[in-house]
C-alpha cells in the first residue's frame, strides 16, 4: 500500500536568480552570497536569517511594470 504526503506549496524564497553583475545588483539567495564571499574573501560574511528577519521583494520590469505584488514574509518560530 502506498502512502502519498500531504504536501502544501512552499512560499517563493529559496530560489536563485543569478546575474552576470551580482557584484553591482547583489544576488537573491544568502547560499549564493555567501559562496561569492567565500571565493572572493576567504570567509562569508553574511548570516543566514534568524527568528524575527523580514524579506521583501518585488519584481518590476525593464520598463518599470510590476509583473507582481509584493511578497513580504518575516520569518517565525513553530509556536
């Protein structure tokens, strides 16, 4: 018999958008900052997020349209 998870959509944060210029527009993932601090300095000096940290992002296009609303999350503990 098998067994299939109940499983719920996960929120957007976690992916990678990776860009030729990171240097001067920064990078979407902490994993992929702290991989370029790493080979750049020898160390990371970012931190990963911790219990009361908020993001927020937005995407807008070349021409200023925003193609979604915003996504503002803060991140919590398991009450």
């Amino acid at each position: 018999m098998e067994k299939l998870a109940n499983l719920e959509a996960l929120p957007p944060f976690g992916f990678t958008v990776s860009n030729p210029d990171f240097r001067d527009v920064g990078s979407t993932c902490i994993a992929e900052r702290r991989a370029i601090e790493m080979l750049d300095e020898g160390a990371s000096r970012t931190s990963f997020m911790t219990f009361g940290d908020r993001g927020r992002m937005e995407c807008v296009s070349a021409e200023g349209s925003v193609l979604f609303g915003p996504i503002d999350q803060t991140v919590r503990g398991t009450p």
